[in-house]
C-alpha cells in the first residue's frame, strides 16, 4: 500500500487509477490509504456541477475542463452515474464523456456509481476526490447525474457549485425553489441558443433578487446566472471566469476554510454512523440475527426500545469506560 501511495503523489496516473478503484470498491486497506493521503491535499479547487437531467452538463463540463488545459491547469473529473440495481456499480461508467480532452493525460475522468442515492455523493467519491487532490490536480470537477434534492450533498465537497438549467424550464426553476436554489453559488442557463433561454434567465434572476433566492444572505456573494452554448463552447470563459470570482471571494471572505470545517465535520459523522452501523449489525449477527428480536417484539414478549437498549448498551458502557 505505501508503494502506491508514493507511486500517486510521484504523479503516476495508473497508481492513482489503482487507488480509486480500490477506494470505490472498498478493498482492504483503502482506509489506510485515504488517511496517508490527506495529509498532502489542500491545493485543489473542487467544483461541483449539478441541475436536471438533459441540461447538458457532460458537455459543458468537456468544455470546461478543455478550457482549464488552456490554462495549463491539470483537471480531474468524478461524473456520478445511476447506481446499478443488479452491480452497484455506474451504469453509464465507460461512456465516452470527454471528447474534447481524448488522449490528454492531464485530464482524468472517471465515472462513479451514486451507490444508492441518485444525484448523491457517496462517501467513495469523497476519497476520491482526496486521491485527486493529493495527486496535484489543480481543479476537481464533480458531475451529479441531476436527479433531485439529493444532490444537495455536493455542497459538502464542493468549494463552489454551479447550477445549470436548460431554457424555458418553468417546472425545473419551481424546483429550484425546494431546495437546490439555496446551494448554487452560480447558475448557467445551457443550449441559451434555444427558445425559452430569456425567460429562463429573467426567472432565476427574479428569483435571486426578491425574496427566494440568496442575494440577500449572510454570506454576501450573490449568484450570477450565466448564459452557456456548451456544444459551441459559447459562454464557457464567462462561466469559468465566475468560478474563479467565487474562489476568490471565498479565499477573501475566509469562507472557504469555514466550508472546509462543515465539510470535515459532515465526513466524520457520515463516518461515524457507518462504521457505528457495521458494529451493530455484526453484534446482532453474533447474537443469530435480528429475527429472534422481532419474534419478541411481535408477541409482545419485548418491545423496540428495549431490543435496542440491549443490544447498545455494551457499546456505551465501553465507551463510557474509556472515557473515564
């Protein structure tokens, strides 16, 4: 495992192929590795794209990312796609996404199941991103498969997140308002070429600046709303150009270090609640299963809370222990 922790951060692509996949799989010793990587993350600006489904945001994110190697900037891309039903893995995994970095070695893509939560960032592809950073990649582009308010969860990996709307899109701005209007630090109106693109843009502007949108909050960045034609790459330096406004006004503000620490603080309770749940359940197998206690609860003979107690309060009583 340290051999390929220092074949990742000498800047081998297949070390940090290696790595991902055992991080996605869950292998043993991915723990270990994740944890000897982040101490050498911290220099990598993570982006999060999201919006509804046919939006257009694989093409906006190609031309993206191809905009950043103009730059000479090293990309990494995470797309999150449908989790498998029968695999768990992504369904759409080995598509061809990024046509216009093809070949370029600075530019790794790769497709990630939402393993169970669609539009939501699992845990693996939080270290993932890990793996990315510690590689030296200057920006990590997170692409959600846009499937609802699940997607809020980008917010805690992304520093900054754009929203992308396709025009004459009434029924997708209505949603916004529930929840994924509130995260967007940008929006972009992708295929502006189309009908309805005006309107679009005068809806989320009227939402922004009366009352439902953020313009008015604590934070005190108000969201642009830029117009994209990503099949052309028309609008993409404007879109770019209002990330790199909203990282500095991050760094500025010292909001970003506040992101990283509700960032942190998300990942260690996620944590704690899955390994907490891995205990459990393996204290009920030692004790043959689950089904001896709902026999009980079902005649009566116990009760939830009591089955629960029972079977928790070793577990407090150790911890309790150690803290004396």
């Amino acid at each position: 495992m340290s051999d390929l922790v220092e074949e990742l951060l000498a800047g081998k692509h297949r070390a940090l192929a290696r790595v991902i996949s055992k991080i996605e799989d869950r292998s043993p010793g991915y723990r270990d590795i994740v944890s000897e990587l982040h101490r050498h993350t911290g220099g990598a600006d993570v982006i999060g794209v999201t919006g509804s489904p046919g939006a257009g945001k694989s093409t906006l994110v190609d031309k993206v990312a191809a905009a950043y190697r103009d730059r000479d900037l090293t990309v990494g891309v995470i797309a999150i796609d449908p989790s498998s039903p029968f695999t768990g893995g992504a369904v759409l995994g080995d598509r061809i996404r990024m046509g216009s970095n093809t070949g370029d070695m600075d530019v790794f893509f790769r497709s990630m199941s939402a393993r169970g939560s669609l539009g939501g960032l699992s845990t693996a592809t939080t270290d993932a991103v890990t793996a990315l950073d510690a590689f030296g990649k200057d920006k990590i582009i997170i692409e959600t498969v846009g499937a609802g308010q699940n997607e809020i969860d980008i917010v805690r990996t992304a520093d900054t997140v754009a929203v992308l709307v396709p025009p004459d899109s009434g029924d997708d701005v209505q949603m916004l308002k529930a929840g994924i209007l509130e995260i967007a630090d940008l929006f972009a109106v992708n295929k502006a070429d189309l009908d309805g693109a005006d309107r679009t843009v005068q809806q989320l502007t009227e939402m922004l600046h009366y009352g439902d949108g953020r313009s008015d909050s604590d934070d005190g960045w108000e969201p642009p709303v830029i117009e994209t034609v990503a099949n052309s790459g028309e609008g993409v330096e404007a879109f770019t150009s209002a990330i790199d406004e909203h990282l500095s006004y991050l760094d500025e503000s010292g909001q970003r270090d506040e992101k990283k620490r509700s960032r942190y603080e998300a990942e260690i309770r996620t944590l704690l609640r899955a390994d907490a749940n891995e205990l459990l359940a393996a204290e009920l197998a030692a004790r043959g299963g689950i089904d001896q206690f709902v026999d009980d609860v079902f005649t009566r003979g116990s009760d939830p809370y009591t089955v629960v107690e029972e079977i928790v309060a070793p577990l407090r009583t150790c911890l309790e222990r150690e803290r004396e």
